[in-house]
C-alpha cells in the first residue's frame, strides 16, 4: 500500500447550482377606491402588493373589470377607468411574483355607477320635502284664524 500524501492529492473545486424556489404566492391589497355608489364615469383603482421573497419592485400585477380578460402584467400600481353606462362593475386586481407565482385570492371591489339619482335620493328632494311640516303648519294656522 503506498502512503498517503498531499503531494499525490489534487483538489478539485466543486460547484453547485443552487436553485431557489418558491411556492408561496404574494398577496394584493386595494389602497384606495372610489366610493360604492357613484355618478362619476371617471374612476382610480391603486393597490400594492407583497411577497416574502421577491421585493416589491419585482412584483407585476394584472387586473380586470367584471369578466372581461385579465390585462398584461405589469409595474403599475393605479389605473384610472372610464366607464360609459349605469350598472354594477366588478374591479380585481392580483399580483405575481418573479417566480411565477399568481396571487390566488385577488381582492375585488364592486363598484355601481349611477349617473341620474332617482328623485327620492336627490338632496333637493330631500329638503324640499323636509320644509313640508312647517308649509303644513302654516296651512293650518290659517284655517284656525
């Protein structure tokens, strides 16, 4: 048997690929909205996103309005929409990670655009209506003279 020295040895560097993974998805969160009712055609959605692994300015994000298509994935974080009719909308928006990863509970916010008040929700309606006891009140001193 020979002897073992480290003249005979020759190290060999090793390398490994070491692949990070994630599974976790991030998570979406509605900043700020316009109200729940509303008469204005013009509306903005901003949100933001979080994950535990990709930093903030990594995250992409997609939205869409009631069934339509989710939207590209992109940077932003607002989107100004313009709706045309009266009706109920539906906002969402999810976010995704740099490892492919898709928010799978995006928040959604539902929206109801109503453009001409029904007479009875009017604030002119309303206090018109609210003067009518004393106009009667007056009514009927009236008949007492």
């Amino acid at each position: 048997m020979e002897n073992w020295n480290q003249s005979k040895c020759e190290i060999q560097p090793v390398s490994f690929l070491v692949k990070k993974t994630d599974r976790e998805p991030p998570t979406t969160t509605l900043v700020s909205n316009p109200p729940r009712y509303t008469n204005q055609k013009t509306v903005q959605f901003r949100w933001k996103g979080n994950d535990p692994q990709t930093p903030v300015e990594e995250l992409t994000y997609s939205f869409r309005l009631n069934n339509d298509p989710w939207s590209p994935y992109t940077a932003e974080t607002a989107k100004v929409l313009y709706i045309q009719q009266d009706g109920e909308y539906v906002f969402s928006v999810r976010t995704k990670d740099s490892y492919g990863n898709v928010d799978p509970t995006p928040p959604t916010y539902i929206l109801r655009l109503i453009q001409f008040l029904p007479l009875f929700k009017s604030i002119h309606f309303q206090i018109q209506f609210t003067q009518i006891p004393s106009k009667l009140k007056d009514i009927r001193n009236l008949d007492a003279r």
